[in-house]
C-alpha cells in the first residue's frame, strides 16, 4: 500500500483520519467522520474483513448510535429483537425483566458485514493485510512495513490489546484480569428450541461448587448464541471445542444444545478484563473503543460503548474546528458515563450480581439509556425506554 500523506489542516479539503483495526469501534468511527466529509482510510491486520462467531447485544445507546450513522435499519431487519431477559439459578426462573426494552441481538459476522458494507457506502478505504504498530502525536501512524501515514487525525481502534495506544508512554494503562472467562459460540438452533419461549435471552447460572452460567440467545430462528461463563481455573469448562460432558452434567436440560456447542466452529474463549487509560488522547492520536475501555462483559456493553465514542467524536469534531478542543470536550463528556459502565460492569462481574435476578435496575440501565449528543429528537422518539427496565410481569 501507498504511504501518501494527505492531511492538510485546511477547510477546504477535506481532513483525513487514519484508522488502525476494523473491528466494531474503528468501522463506527470510520462511518461517521466520513459521512461528516473526512476522508477516512482503516488498517485491518487480518487478511480479511470479519469478526468471530458469536452473538451480540446491542443496547438503546448502540442503536442511537447506529441510528446516526444510518445502520440501525438493517441491524432492525437482520437482527431480532429479545421479548425479555429471564433468569434461571438452580433451576429457579426469577420474574423477566427488559420487556418491550429496545435492544437487538445479532450475530457478530452480521453486525461486521453490515458495518463493512455501510463504511464503503460513505466512501471509505478499507485496507486489509495492514498492521499498525504506533502512531505519533503529531499525527503519524507508523505501520509494520514501515510507512508513516500522515493524518489530521489517527484513532488506535485495535483492541484491548492496542499496539497503537502502547507505543504511546503519555496514554497510561491500568489493566486487570478477573476470576471468571466466557467460551462464545454460535450453533444451529435445533427443532426443540424453535418457539416463542425461547426467543428471549435466558441467564442460566448455577453457582456451586463453582460459578457457571450459560447465556441462552436466539439471533434468528436459525442461529442461537451461547456464552459459556466459568472460573477460569475451570480448565475444561474454559476451553474451545466446548466439552459438552463438564456444562451438560451442570445444565442437563440444555444437553441438545450444549452437544451443538460442542461441534460448533469459530468460537472464541476470553478471559473478563478491563483497562482504564487515562487520557484518551496524545495530540492527534485518539484512542477509541476497546483500546481505551474494555470492560468485563457482565452488561454486554463494551462494544455499545465503544460505538456511542466513535459517533459522538466524529459529533464533537464536527462542532469544533480546533482538534484539541474537540478532543478535550469529547473526552470530557463520554469520560464519566465510560468510566461508570467499566467500574459497574466489573462489580457485577466479581459479586455475580445477576445470578439473583431482577438485576437491570434503573441504575444498572443508566449505560444502556445515555443518550448521545449525535442524536436527534427523531432517533430519541424510535427508541421509546418503558418502565419496565423495573421487572416486568410474567
Ligand atoms: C464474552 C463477551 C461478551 C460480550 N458481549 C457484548 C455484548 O453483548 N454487547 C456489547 O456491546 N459488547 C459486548 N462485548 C464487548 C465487545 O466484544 C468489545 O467491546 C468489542 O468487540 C470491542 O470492539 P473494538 O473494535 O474496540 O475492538 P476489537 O473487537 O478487538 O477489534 C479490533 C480490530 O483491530 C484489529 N487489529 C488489532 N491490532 C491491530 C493492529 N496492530 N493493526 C491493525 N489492525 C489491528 C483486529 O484484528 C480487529 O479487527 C463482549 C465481550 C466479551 C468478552
């Protein structure tokens, strides 16, 4: 690939951004800066444009956000929306909660392509086979084969394990791992599990002699997502294949499933972390999603976080010419609501919160209900939050 440095400063063309990774944070931001008129390059390090089989739930705040960038139709048309969110601890279904919530879940290589499709529609270049190592705050990524790219702007999109963000000594890490870890996957929704009672995501958990929890998912009547939670000293319940012996001697009703789990291929195993990095930025390098905040998966909201900060930067560099005002008031806004979800996320995570049920409390839902600047009284009015985010009648 070239190494052409087309940052100009100028306002009459149009200001460049140069993005490392083309995951859920850097395809969102990539969207939204170009349909705000930057011109937008992305570097994918992988050969090709995907993401790993699983499921996703995207919350209130990811489809305003999504609704900004003009997404959120076709996540409607190709995900499903959960009826609720039912709990299950030894056997015992507490009362659902989340009914007539407006969330959707969906695959992840469907939300990817989807993302990838809406990103060459508003013009952007995507570069697969291209791995960023480090970036410079006056506005340099630094790629493996050792072009320097010049840009107004260069956004670390490249995970919780960003090389971008570690090349830069001013952006410190605070990082920690957690006891438990996740095996996702995807299977084929068999017959037995086709049926009104299981389009909802149920939260099966039993907690002795240790914690493990299976998170039941329909993304269509043809797919079901599976989060296998356990300890990670769990060796065989924290392993990709799934060893259906160790999670069906804990769920026996969901033997069928779990043998489908067993089988299934493209899944993925990872341990909880977070890391908290403070500041975002150094000059004109900014870091968003995962590189920035990844958060324990206990809300599910990591990537619908990560997504509300790419569209309410490209917002906030849209209302202010000069890059580092807009760098400060946007760190300044999203700071508290990011903070909040990565400590609330993690407390769940460690007392196990929503094994007891009735979990996603008004505060709980906080994260899910921000409200972006990006959007308008017309998204807000799509997105209806009704009282039940309290437990809702069975
Ligand atoms: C078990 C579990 C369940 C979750 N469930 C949900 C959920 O339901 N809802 C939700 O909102 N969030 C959820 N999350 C969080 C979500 O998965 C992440 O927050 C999200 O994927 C982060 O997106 P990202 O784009 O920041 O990073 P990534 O997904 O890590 O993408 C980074 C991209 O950059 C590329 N890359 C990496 N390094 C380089 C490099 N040096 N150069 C170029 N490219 C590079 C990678 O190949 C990748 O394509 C969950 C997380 C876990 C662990």
């Amino acid at each position: 690939m070239s190494s052409t440095a087309s940052a100009t400063g100028s306002t009459s063309t149009p200001r460049h951004a140069e993005v490392a990774g083309a995951g859920f944070a850097g395809l969102t931001a990539a969207i939204a800066l170009a349909r705000s008129g930057w011109s937008v390059r992305v570097h994918e390090q992988n050969d090709t444009l995907r993401d790993f089989g699983a499921g996703i739930l995207l919350w209130r705040n990811a489809m305003l956000a999504l609704e900004v960038i003009g997404v959120a139709p076709r996540i409607k048309a190709e995900g499903v929306v959960p009826d609720a969110y039912a709990t299950s601890l030894n056997g015992e279904m507490f009362t659902p909660e989340l009914a007539g919530y407006p969330y959707w879940a969906i695959t992840r290589p469907r939300l990817h392509a989807i993302l990838v499709d809406a990103a060459r529609d508003a013009g952007v270049d995507l570069v697969t086979g291209s791995k960023a190592v480090a970036a410079e705050p006056s506005g340099v990524l630094v790629l493996e084969d050792g072009s320097r790219l010049q840009a107004d702007l260069v956004l670390a999109c490249d995970g919780a394990g960003s090389a971008v963000r570690n090349s830069r000594p001013e952006l410190v890490q605070e990082r920690k791992k957690y006891q438990d870890g996740v095996c996702r996957v995807l299977v084929r929704r068999p017959e037995e599990f086709q049926g009104e009672e299981w389009d909802r995501v149920i939260d099966y958990w039993t907690l002795e002699p240790d914690a493990m929890r299976i998170l039941f998912i329909t993304t269509g009547p043809d797919t079901i997502y599976m989060g296998m939670m356990a300890t990670t000293d769990n060796e065989r319940a924290s392993q990709i294949p799934i060893d259906p012996e160790v999670w069906s001697a804990r769920f026996p009703h969901l033997a069928p499933v779990i043998e489908l789990a067993a089988e299934a291929t493209g899944g993925r195993h990872d341990p909880y972390q977070t890391n908290r990095v403070e500041p975002w930025s150094a000059g004109r390098v900014v870091l968003v999603g995962d590189s920035a905040h990844a958060m324990c998966p206990a809300l599910g909201q990591g990537a619908s976080v990560g997504m509300v900060n790419a569209v309410e930067l490209a917002h906030v560099l849209s209302e202010h010419d000069d890059l580092g005002t807009a760098l400060a008031v946007w760190e300044d806004r999203q700071r508290a609501m990011t903070d909040a979800a990565q400590a609330r996320s993690a407390y769940m995570a460690e007392t196990r919160t929503l094994a007891r049920g009735n979990g996603f409390t008004p505060e709980v839902m906080e994260t899910a209900n921000f409200e972006l600047a990006a959007a308008t009284p017309e998204h807000l009015a799509l997105y209806p939050v009704p009282l039940a985010t309290e437990p809702a009648s069975s």
